[in-house]
C-alpha cells in the first residue's frame, strides 16, 4: 500500500505543480484519457488565474486505495476559519498508471 498511496499523492501533487507553472497541457496529463479533454477545456477557461486558484485546492488529508479504483479526501482551510473537503476519485488507466478520473 505504500507504493500506491505514494503514486496518488504523486498524481495530485504533480496536477498542482503544473497548475502553478500555468501548464494546461501538461496538468491535464493528470486526468484519466476519458476525462482529459474536459478537464482540460475547464482548466483552459481559468487561463492565467491558475496559480492563484491551485492553494485552493487543499492538502490530502486521507484515503483509499483498491486493485482498480481509488479515493482521496482533499480539505482546505477558508478565511472564515471553516473547512472544506472534496473526494478526488482515481483509476489505473489503461497504460496502468494512476490517473484521476474524477474530482
């Protein structure tokens, strides 16, 4: 489980950081081949205000990994002093590397 629970945190790590750089292509890599066009299209839409909306996006606080099919919960903390979380759903794609395939 360390070797997976490593290769997610990687995958949302590595869409964050390309995120920040302003590198929709690149980001976009991180979506599983079902869902890349439309999450590249809606990371297109927020063009240059990319590096001010990835904090946003919060830190990994859990998770869960299966042969197939894994979740992890991202929270972050609002100005308000309130928190927020989303589930960031993850499969292998067909090339066997973990991709997210929903968010």
């Amino acid at each position: 489980m360390p070797v997976e629970r490593d290769a997610l945190c990687d995958v949302y790590g590595y869409l964050k950081a390309k995120l920040m750089l302003v590198d929709p292509i690149a980001s976009s890599l991180a979506s599983a081949a079902s869902v890349r066009q439309e999450y590249l299209s809606s990371i297109l839409q927020l063009g240059l205000g990319l590096p001010s909306l990835t904090p946003e996006l919060g830190t990994i606080v859990s998770g869960f990994a299966g042969p197939n099919y894994a979740e992890i919960l991202v929270m972050r903390d609002n100005a308000d002093q309130t928190r927020n979380g989303f589930h960031v759903h993850m499969a292998q794609d067909a090339d066997g590397v973990w991709r997210i395939s929903g968010m």
